[in-house]
C-alpha cells in the first residue's frame, strides 16, 4: 500500500516526539543519578568526620522560662538601670547587636543605631557580641572569644571571679549570665554616673572585682520588685526568697536563653536527618569542600561547625584592642599567659553565621563573604584590609606594621590551609551557599519573644 505524503510527515513528527521524550527522559535519569552520586559523596564525608544530628537540650522549666524572658529584657539589673541584656543580645539582630565592637555605657539606641549620648562618659566594649545560638547544648563548656569562662556541674565552673565563682549552676551558659552585670563599661555604669532617674547609682563605687557585692545588689533589685514575686516564686517553690541569690538569677537567664535561642531545623538539620531534598545542589558541593579541599572542618568541626577550640586565624588587629596589649588584643595568650596562644579566639560555631555580621572577636568583617576569603588567603586579606568597614569612630584603628603582620601570619595556624588548587569565586559562593543551608528559619524572626511590659516598670525602649 502506498504511503501518502502527509502519513510520511505525520510518522515522522510522531518518531521526533518520541526521540525527544527519550532524550527527555535519559537528561531526567542522568540527572537523577548525578544527584544520588553528589548526595553519596557528601554522606561519606559526614560520615567520615563523624557529622550527625544536634542532641537538643532537655526541655526547660516553663517557669524558668518565664523569670529569665523578663530577666533578659530588664534594665533594672544593669546599675543605670539603662541597659539589659537583650541590649547587646537582640533577637532582632541574631541574638547579637550587629556592631563591630559593642558600645555599653554612655551609648543610647540599639543595634548599629547606637551611638554616644550626648557628652556621657563612653568607651568602646573592646571586642564583637558573641552570639548566643546553641549555647545551650551539652558540650557548650567554655564562654566569650578568649574561654575566660566555662566549666560543667560535675567538673566545677571558673570565670574572671576566681575563687567566689558560684559552683551551683547547671551550664556554663547559666554561669555566662551574670559576668555583663558586673563590669563598668558594660551594665554596671562608671564611678559618678547617676541612674535614669537622676538617683546614685549603688554599684558604680564598687570596682570591676567586687564581684560578690555586686551580684548582691543585682539580686535585690530583683528581689525588692513587687512585681518578680510571683514570677520568682513559680521558678523557685521551694526557696524562700530570702535565700535568693545571683545563681538563681542566672539559671532563669540560662533556661530563657536555652529555650529560645536553640536553633537546630536548619536545611542542614534537615539533611542529617536523611532528607536529601533539604540542601540544594550548590549547596551540597559547598559542603563537599566544606569537608574535603578546602579544609574548613579542621577547626569547624562536629556538627555544630565548631571544635571549641582556640586557634590563631591571622585576624586583622582593628579596633581599640583589648587590655595590657592594646592596641592589639592577644587573646588566649592574656588568659593563660603562654605566647604560643597569642592572638588565638574561640572557634566560632557557624550555625546561624549569616544572622552574625560583622564577624571575627573585632566585627573586622562586614561581609560574610570577605571573611570567608580571610581563611583562605590571611596574607593576601591582611595586605588589602579595608579598615572604614568597622564603627565609624574606630575607623582606621588598624595595626599593620610590618612586625605585627609578620607576627599574625608567622604563627597562624597550620590548620589555616587548602588542598590542592585555590578556590575559584564560584568555588567560594558554593561554600557560601552551604553556610546559608546552616540558618534555622525559625531564627529570623524572633520578634514575639519580646515581652509587652517589664514587672520593673521600666520601659523596653532605649
């Protein structure tokens, strides 16, 4: 039988549909399979580093809770009563402030708004606000940049306050809670300065080591407000409030904050938990070299991105310093008093990182981006700092004479290093796309944690 013209062409769109689904479906299969080889690549890094899920915190009281939510938003256990403790932990600003160095006393507004009131007596806080995100977790044992602080119920606590540090607390997140109280420069107020009200402030004659008079009078500012009575006997039932002391203060602080500030369902989370949906493609390879070529997980290690560990990094030295060594701030070597731990910080953990800026114990980094490029190329950074990227009256405070320089990078750390080639910027935006899969969303919005009003009385506003 003979083929008509128009049945040769109807055969042959017929046979192009169908080599095109095939073509279709062999992309559609390739693809597949390039996803399952990139997601088996990546689970046996995991593996090999031993990555796995968060064990979250025991539950907290709820009525711990409650105390330490208003205890955290108080300014009247700061001597001025003009600060708190959200002041320089917002859950507006990653549970940090979003400064380069933090202003205390003599500062008004909050966040990057916040400048030097008037002519008040003023100085810098000397390094960035640490974050508060995971404190909480159990292997959580050491505090600030340079480990001043830390401890467990069953080895003890140490803190600046030697000998009269409290050993009753059940974290050494609890034990943290009340260190900002005591200082001048940061909630206590300066010799002179009245309080809010225009009256003496009871702490500020005390001096910075004086630390169990001021936890005392801290304690009674709370203890003396009509309005914590129930809210301290629903927390404590069994503890007369006569008996009350700062310890109690900080486990309430200690519980909010472990309540509130665990951030453990980010995309990452999610993919511990074998969800190989939860990262995206660029996101998987960024964390390919993560944990292989770039060698990030020598120092962020574990699941929380973090060995705890103090390492010296070559981090610019900006900014007012910090001590006997300003303008330069040493670091570790100040707390233990060895030179090999000069200019060594805490291993910062990278969950929630992106919430952080600016980064490093100085905020010398306003990008996440830049200080990223810092770990992999200290020298090359170093040479092109741009000193104008921190506080504006700290701009240009940046120490970068030869010997300095060559000090940084000369004992840096040797775990500061790449495998193989230098990363190309897509490389980069890769491992940048893997830190994004490291923020919880429920972190992004914290505003209902804010309560409406203050049993103190006094106002949430700056």
């Amino acid at each position: 039988m003979m083929l008509t013209l128009s049945k040769i062409k109807t055969a042959r769109r017929q046979l192009t549909l169908l080599s095109g689904l095939s073509l279709c479906a062999l992309t559609a299969s390739a693809t597949e399979l390039n996803s399952q080889s990139l997601d088996q690549k990546l689970r046996m890094k995991l593996t090999h580093h031993n990555i796995s899920q968060v064990t979250p915190p025991p539950p907290q009281s709820p009525a711990l809770v409650a105390l330490g939510r208003n205890l955290f938003f108080e300014k009247e256990i700061s001597g001025r009563r003009n600060m708190s403790c959200s002041t320089c932990h917002s859950p507006m600003l990653g549970s940090a402030d979003g400064q380069s160095q933090s202003r205390g006393q003599g500062a008004i507004g909050l966040g990057p708004a916040r400048r030097q009131k008037a002519d008040e007596f003023f100085q810098f806080l000397p390094r960035n606000t640490p974050s508060l995100w995971n404190r909480g977790v159990k292997q959580w044992t050491t505090m600030f940049w340079d480990g001043r602080l830390g401890g467990t119920p069953e080895t003890g606590f140490f803190s600046p306050a030697g000998a009269d540090t409290p050993q009753t607390f059940s974290s050494a997140l609890a034990a943290f809670a009340i260190m900002p109280v005591t200082p001048d420069e940061e909630m206590r107020g300066f010799p002179g300065q009245l309080d809010v009200f225009g009256q003496v402030n009871e702490m500020n004659e005390l001096g910075n080591e004086d630390f169990i008079q001021i936890w005392d009078l801290v304690t009674a500012r709370v203890t003396n407000h009509d309005g914590y009575n129930d809210l301290l006997a629903d927390a404590f039932p069994d503890i007369p409030e006569s008996e009350l002391d700062i310890s109690h203060i900080s486990e309430a602080l200690g519980a909010f904050m472990t309540d509130e500030f665990t951030a453990l369902n980010s995309p990452f989370d999610r993919y511990l938990k074998g969800n190989n949906k939860a990262l995206s493609r660029q996101a998987k390879r960024g964390a390919l070299l993560f944990y292989g070529r770039a060698n990030c997980v020598k120092c962020h290690s574990g699941a929380l991105q973090t060995d705890l560990d103090f390492h010296n990094i070559a981090a610019p030295q900006v900014g007012t310093g910090r001590g006997d060594a300003a303008p330069l701030d040493i670091g570790r070597g100040a707390i233990t008093e060895n030179p090999a731990d000069n200019f060594k910080f805490r291993t910062p953990s990278l969950r929630n990182i992106e919430l952080e800026a600016p980064y490093f114990h100085n905020g010398a980094f306003a990008k996440l981006s830049d200080a990223v490029r810092h770990h992999l190329d200290p020298q090359a950074s170093l040479a092109n700092y741009d000193a104008s990227q921190i506080e504006p009256e700290l701009a240009g405070m940046f120490v970068n004479d030869a010997d300095t320089i060559n000090t940084l990078l000369t004992t840096r750390s040797p775990k500061l290093s790449i495998s193989g080639a230098p990363l190309s910027e897509r490389e980069i935006n890769q491992i940048l796309a893997f830190l994004s899969a490291l923020t919880d969303p429920d972190s992004l919005n914290k505003l209902d944690i804010v309560p409406d009003n203050l049993p103190s009385g006094l106002t949430l506003a700056d």
